[in-house]
C-alpha cells in the first residue's frame, strides 16, 4: 500500500491542464466491442481503472495499439468468448465496477455476457436494477450460475422497446444504450442518464453509424442497426479534476489558471463553487481561480444556511460533493452537505475533522461545517484514502494544512488522477510518493 507525504501550507501558482475523462473513458471502450473495425480514442487518462479496463478487453482478445500515451486504438476483431468464463476474468471484472458496461456491448453483438458483481468505491450500496431492468426489456434473460456468483446474460436476438427508467444512472443507461443500437427495431429510453459521458458516448456510436435522437435529453430514441463500424473519438476534460483544481486553488490561497476546460460542459460546477465564496473567472476555454485571503459562503434569499446538494445532471454531480464539503472548511460562514445518492461518502468526515475542521455529521448523507475562514488552519496528521474523491479531499486538506500529513491506500487516488503528485509538485505543491 503507498502513501504520500505532503508538507502543507504551501501557496501553488501556474496552469494545471486537466486529464480526460474517466468516467467517459470507461463507456467509449467498453463500446469498441460493437464493431470489428478499429475505434481510436484520444485524450485517454493513464489511470488505474482505466488500464485495468483496457487490460480486461485484451485478455478477451481485442487488439490495443498504444499510437501514443495518451491514444489508443482497439480493435474486437478476434474475441475469445470463452474468456469470459475464467476465474482470470471474474476476478479482474469484480476489482472494477466499470466493468459491467462490457454486457451491453456483448448482448448486442453477440447475444451472450455474464456479469460478476463489479467493484469500485466502498461509498454504500449501488444497485445494478437499472442494468437489469433495461436489458430484460430488450430481451435478455439472466441466468444463475451458483458455483460462480454470477449471472449468464443471453438471448436470441434483442428488440427494441419502450421502458422508464426508475433511476437516471449513468452506467445503467450507457449499458442499455450499447445494447439497443443493435437490437431489432426502435428504443425509447425515458428517464436516461443525461450526463456529458453518456452525450459523448451517443455522439461516438452515431458516428459508428448508430441512429440515436435526442442525446444530450433524458429522452432517447434508438433505432436499431445491423452492424458498426469503427471511428476516432476525443475524451472531454474531466469535469471531475477540473472542480478539484478550483476546490484546491481556494484552500491553498492559490492563483491557478486551469487550461482546455471545455466550459458549456461543467453545467453547474463553476456556480456552486461560486457560492462558496469563489471567484471562477473565464478566459477563453480556460478558469483562473485568483488569490483568495477569504472566501464567504452565500445564504438563500431568505437569510437561511446554504445547502449543497448532488443531483442528477444537470444538477450538481455527485463526484464533486467531498471537494466541496472540504472547501467549505476554510470558507467564512456555514453550509449544509448534502449528499443524497451515497450512504458512506461522508464518513471520511472524522479525519477532517481530527486535523481541526468544524463539522458535525448529522447522518449518513447529511454534514454541517462551520467555517474557520482562514482563522485557524488545518493540521497535518496520518489517514487514509477511503475512495477516489474522498482521497482527493483529504490530499486538498493536506496541502493547506500546517506541517506534514500522511495519506495512505493512495492507490484508490491513481484510480481516478493521472500522476497527480507530479502534476502538482510542478506548480509549487510539495508531494512525495513512497
């Protein structure tokens, strides 16, 4: 298990370009299983969860040329089926939850998948009926196979249908969507995920030559074709780096110009750091967060406590609600976390609130802090990365701590940052890696 060290208190100056997309990353490959021709994507982020993902299409036989570090080009020409059987495939689909988006693909070109319980963060129950409700309609039949905890998915040929989805996931819907661009006749999805990821991942198949309308709406039509082909496809800037960058700018009393943001898709995020008090100021397709000495959380029209709250899109993600709970620690004023989707995102609370944070966690979803407005900072101590976002929290409370901090299981950090201590030490952080 690594760890990094961090002396904090340091101020950090200079541009910070933020990787692609990771969430959109895992979705995109997952689709170049859709064709046997080649599908190149560029802007990948060199993380953990998405090598493991590239890593798992390779053990099924799709072809990975690297053209550059951060171009790839696949091709599922050549797919050994059988593969999915293994124990080498199970346990490495189970140590990443992106992994479930292989099914979609695999039903609609081949009528055949088996689904393991995915893994990822250890942030409270997240359920997989979407998937299954959506696939079900479409024609796939689930079958359990005891002696191996899973389920085999097939079918005879997939149909087009009409469903409603109770939940708008992200994964759920981009799994629905791969299947149904080839299945037999028209899909309306109503109640689809809406998110960046999913308009780029609709943008991409289209250019496969999937037919879909209405992307970029909660309200999809697919009409189904019989084969596609290959394309080249760029990854967004991460959204979800981008909001560290400007959560991190303010705790550490920094000036940073944050580059190529791709700004019409952060929908609400440079407006919820706004109403904790910071400036977002755009310069072309770039952010610049000046100097902050202060900065006050707004209140509602009628005088009582800000609430932040995750939503889904194009509400604010829920990705970014641990940056914002600890922004808000150095913040003049109090504001009201509210995180609605995950039960145990916020437990990470209790060492913020060992290194000086006021905060008192009222219940599994809700937090209250108390803003110190820079009057008493933070102090550096020894914790530990519970997930991807709560470990980037607590790294940003580390820099604009007092003295030095130790983080451990940084591992769950490489999931979701590209050599973030690099990165940062380049602009005046100090990070060191053991």
């Amino acid at each position: 298990m690594s760890s990094f060290i961090i002396q904090g208190g340091r101020q950090l100056r200079g541009t910070i370009h933020p990787q692609g997309a990771k969430n959109e990353a895992l979705q995109v490959i997952c689709a170049c299983l859709l064709t046997d021709e080649k599908v190149t994507i560029e802007n990948i982020p060199d993380i953990r969860d998405v090598n493991h993902l590239i890593e798992l299409l390779e053990g099924m036989g799709v072809r990975v040329e690297r053209n550059t570090p951060a171009t790839v080009t696949l091709q599922a020409d050549d797919l050994n089926l059988d593969y999915l059987r293994s124990d080498e495939f199970r346990k490495k689909s189970q140590s990443l939850r992106g992994s479930i988006m292989i099914l979609g693909p695999l039903l609609g070109r081949f009528n055949v998948g088996y689904l393991h319980q995915p893994g990822g963060d250890k942030i409270g129950r997240r359920r997989l009926d979407t998937h299954y409700v959506g696939l079900t309609a479409l024609g796939a039949h689930f079958t359990y196979l005891p002696g191996e905890s899973s389920f085999k998915v097939w079918t005879k040929q997939l149909k087009g249908s009409y469903m409603l989805l109770d939940e708008a996931s992200v994964t759920g819907t981009a799994n629905i969507v791969m299947a149904a661009v080839l299945a037999e006749g028209t899909t309306t999805i109503f109640n689809a995920a809406c998110e960046p990821y999913v308009l780029q991942l609709c943008r991409m198949l289209n250019a496969m030559g999937a037919r879909i309308k209405g992307v970029g709406s909660n309200l999809l039509s697919i009409e189904g074709v019989t084969r596609l082909g290959g394309c080249s496809h760029k990854l967004l800037p991460d959204m979800i780096e981008v909001g560290s960058f400007i959560g991190m700018a303010a705790m550490t009393r920094s000036e940073l110009t944050i580059s190529g943001v791709d700004l019409p898709q952060l929908g609400l995020i440079p407006e919820v750091f706004r109403r904790l008090g910071i400036k977002v100021q755009q310069t072309g397709n770039d952010l610049l967060i000046p100097y902050h000495d202060h900065y006050e959380v707004e209140t509602f029209m009628d005088g009582s406590i800000m609430t932040i709250a995750d939503a889904p899109w194009p509400g604010f993600t829920p990705d970014l609600i641990s940056i914002a709970l600890v922004v808000a620690i150095q913040a003049k004023g109090s504001v009201l976390i509210h995180q609605k989707m995950f039960e145990s995102r916020l437990f990470f609370v209790d060492k913020l609130i060992d290194m000086g944070a006021r905060i008192i966690l009222c219940d599994p979803h809700r937090a209250t802090v108390i803003g110190l407005d820079h009057e008493h900072p933070l102090k550096g101590i020894d914790m530990t990365s519970p997930d991807i976002r709560a470990g980037v929290a607590l790294l940003i409370a580390a820099l604009s701590a007092e003295g030095k901090s130790v983080i451990h299981n940084i591992e769950q950090i490489d999931r979701g940052y590209q050599y973030i201590d690099e990165r940062l030490n380049r602009i005046g952080a100090s990070i060191q890696r053991q």
